[in-house]
C-alpha cells in the first residue's frame, strides 16, 4: 500500500553550507521514498532512497544532503536561507530480491571428433530462479574445440603386380614383384608396407652333362715288333646327372708295331762287385753290393735281372757308456765353527754296457769348512757389541773362497770379547784352465 500524507509534525531546520543528515526509521523489508519542499512553496525536490532494512525503530539508513543537492539547485531559495521543510514519506512494502543461482559445470562431453578439430560442451542447470529483480541467470552451456590435432593417414599401397620371369631356368633362380604407393602415411599414420617381394623359382637340379678329360698319350706299344696294342685313355672330370648327357667312351686301342720281329737278344749281366763298407760300426748297418749290364736285351730278349742288393751287418750291439749327473751344491757345514765337513755327491743316470766306458768310482766328495771361524768357549758377560756390518764380496771369482763380516765392541773386555769376525764360505763357477793352442 501506498500513503501519501504531509506530516507537518515532522520539520527540520535547513542549514545552508553544511552538510545535514537525515535519519529515516522504516520496518524492515520497506522502502522509504522522501522529498523535501520549502515552506513558502520556492522550489521543490524529491530522491528516493535506496532499499534498507534493519530493525524497527532504530536509524536503518541515512541520506547525507549539502546545501546544494540535486544538480546544484538549493531547495529552499538561492538565497541559501534557512526555511522549514516539511518531509513527505510515501512507503510500500518491496518483496525481498533473489538472484539467479546455478549448478557447477558438468564435465565436459565426449569431443565430436577424434581428430581433424571437433567441439565438446558442458552444462550446468539453474537451481535457483530470479525473482523481483534479483540478478539474471548467466549462460547454461559453453562450448570449445578439441581434438585439434590433424588425424593420421595411413598408407595404401596398390594390389601387386605379376612375378618377374624366374632369374634361372633351373638350379633356383629367383623372381620378384612390386606395388606402389598410393597413398603416403601423414600424421603417424601407419607406415608403408615392403614394396618388395622375392622367392625362389624353378628350384629343380638343371641336368649336368658328363665331361671328361683329354686324351692321354699313346701308351707304349705291347711289342716292339710283330704287332702289338697300345691304348689311350681319359677320365670323367664331371659325372652325368639330372638327365645330362652320359659319358663317352673312356678306353681306345689301336695295332702297333706290325712289322716283323728280328731275332730276339737277351740281357747279360758282370758278375757280382764287392760289399761295399757298413753303414753302421754297431747296432746294424747295410752293405750293398752290384753288377752292370754286358748286353742289353733287344727284339723281346729276356730283361735284365736286379743289379743290386743288400744285406745287413755288424749287428753285434753298441756299447753303451756310463751316464752321471752333475755334482750337486755342496751340503750344509756339520759345523758352524773350527773346522766341519760338507759334501757333494752325483748319481748313476745311466749304466754302461756292451763294453762301454764304465762309470766312476767316485760319486761323493768332502771338503772342510768353517775352518777359520773360532768357537765360542761359552756366555760372555759384559761384552756389548754393534750389529754386524754386511759381507764382503767372495774372496775368489772361482771355486771355493770365503767371505767375511765384522763387528765392533761397544763394551767389555777386549781380551774376552774376542766374537769380532764372522767368516763363511762361498762358491762361484768352476775354474776352467785355457790351454793356449799348440804352435
């Protein structure tokens, strides 16, 4: 409902120049439209306020007015003098606003395409309608492209064409056929096929002909007179096979010699020669002996016997010399002071006989040692000496020699410590004696 009444109890003064407020109680959910009028009727303006809400009877909103509101009219003279103005209050109730709600999106569809650019969408519904001027709905659907990238192309390729003529008439040759492109593959498409293909043909053996050598001469003549044969031969250098052609004859013989034979001779031999010397002094050698021809056979005479032969001699065995090994390194010293003995033996490797050289009686030797290095008589208190120092070099380049180190005493009794020299023997090479040769 709407009133419109002046209500002149409500007055307010109008001040020019400052700001004035107005309070304005109204129930909640209404709103309060209000005009202000001079009271001597010079000029006039209304503004409605917005819509407010709060509770009864408190200062729900307030409407700031300056001295020169509204398009910088004054209401109440231009003069800016203070006059009574009466507040007129029409007020009707205003149903509450609603704005438009909606859902949240849905996701979006299956694309339109798998490829080469389609469109999806995605909805969303309204779940709650606007209502007295409450905001409008915003849009249900969007829409975008997808899948924008081009789609494949696989290749195609053409039927094949006819098989080569085979490469071989026999024996496995080989014979091919091809196609072509038609189409190339894009975009990962799937690649081209082989254009290409190959497989044996006429795989059957070819026949092989039989080939054979050239002749070989004329063989001697069976007689060298009153007619004989003789042949020639060849071979077979390649058998026939797979239906080739077969071999020819291998064999020819013809007559030879056809003349009449003179009177035949016969061979005659010498008489035997001497033995000659053996091959071998023992153990078994050979000698030989020998005979020349006198007269050769001719005209089919009888041919000549051997004119050598052999027999065996000296056959008695070899004598076999005695074998011994080398001496062996002389053995440890039985005493390592005043004088010990060592040893150096050799063995039998192989015995004699037959006569042979015979093996030596002597197969031990013994020498002395450590003759020269004193013995100590017993413990010596008191006597302190230094580290022993190193040997020196072997006395000789050859045979049997010593060598020495020494120490010195730090402390004790000259005529007691007497342990000042170590002396052992050494060996080197065997002395050779050169004998110059004689003039």
């Amino acid at each position: 409902s709407t009133q419109s009444t002046w209500d002149g109890s409500k007055t307010s003064t109008w001040a020019s120049g400052i700001e004035n407020k107005i309070c304005i109680q109204v129930t909640p959910g209404q709103q309060a439209t209000f005009a202000v009028k001079d009271g001597s009727g010079c000029g006039s303006a209304t503004s409605s306020s917005s819509a407010v809400s709060g509770t009864q009877g408190t200062c729900a909103a307030a409407t700031s007015l300056t001295g020169t509101p509204w398009g910088g009219k004054n209401f109440c003279g231009d003069n800016g003098a203070i006059n009574e103005c009466l507040w007129k209050f029409n007020t009707e109730v205003c149903p509450a606003k609603v704005d438009c709600a909606v859902s949240e999106w849905s996701s979006w569809a299956t694309c339109t395409k798998s490829c080469g650019s389609g469109t999806q969408t995605r909805t969303r519904t309204i779940t709650v309608n606007p209502l007295n001027g409450g905001a409008a709905c915003p849009a249900l659907s969007a829409q975008q492209s997808c899948n924008t990238a081009p789609c494949p192309v696989n290749c195609v390729v053409s039927e094949w064409a006819s098989w080569s003529t085979c490469s071989a008439s026999c024996g496995s040759g080989n014979q091919k056929r091809t196609r072509t492109i038609t189409t190339n593959p894009a975009n990962g498409g799937t690649t081209c096929p082989d254009l290409t293909q190959q497989q044996s043909c006429n795989t059957a053996p070819c026949p092989v002909n039989c080939v054979v050598s050239e002749w070989s001469s004329w063989s001697t003549c069976s007689a060298t007179c009153g007619s004989g044969t003789q042949k020639k031969t060849r071979t077979i250098t390649t058998e026939a096979a797979n239906g080739g052609s077969a071999c020819p004859d291998l064999t020819q013989q013809q007559s030879c010699n056809t003349a009449s034979c003179p009177a035949s001779v016969n061979c005659v031999v010498s008489e035997w020669g001497k033995w000659s010397s053996c091959s071998k002094d023992c153990g078994g050698g050979t000698q030989t002996q020998s005979r020349t021809i006198t007269t050769n056979p001719k005209n089919g005479g009888t041919q000549c016997p051997d004119l050598t032969r052999q027999q065996s001699c000296n056959t008695d065995a070899c004598p076999v010399d005695c074998v011994v090994s080398d001496w062996s390194s002389w053995s440890t010293c039985s005493s390592t002071c005043k004088g010990g003995t060592q040893k150096q033996t050799r063995t039998i490797v192989k015995e004699s006989a037959n006569g042979g050289d015979p093996c030596p009686s002597q197969l031990e030797k013994t020498r002395t040692c450590n003759d020269l290095v004193p013995c100590k008589s017993g413990p010596l208190d008191g006597c302190t000496y230094s580290t022993w120092g190193s040997f020196t070099p072997c006395s000789v380049t050859c045979g049997k020699g010593v060598k020495t180190r020494s120490r010195t005493l730090l402390d004790g009794n000259k005529l007691l410590c007497v342990d000042l020299i170590q002396v052992e023997s050494c060996e080197q090479a065997d002395c050779y004696v050169i004998v110059a040769p004689s003039k």
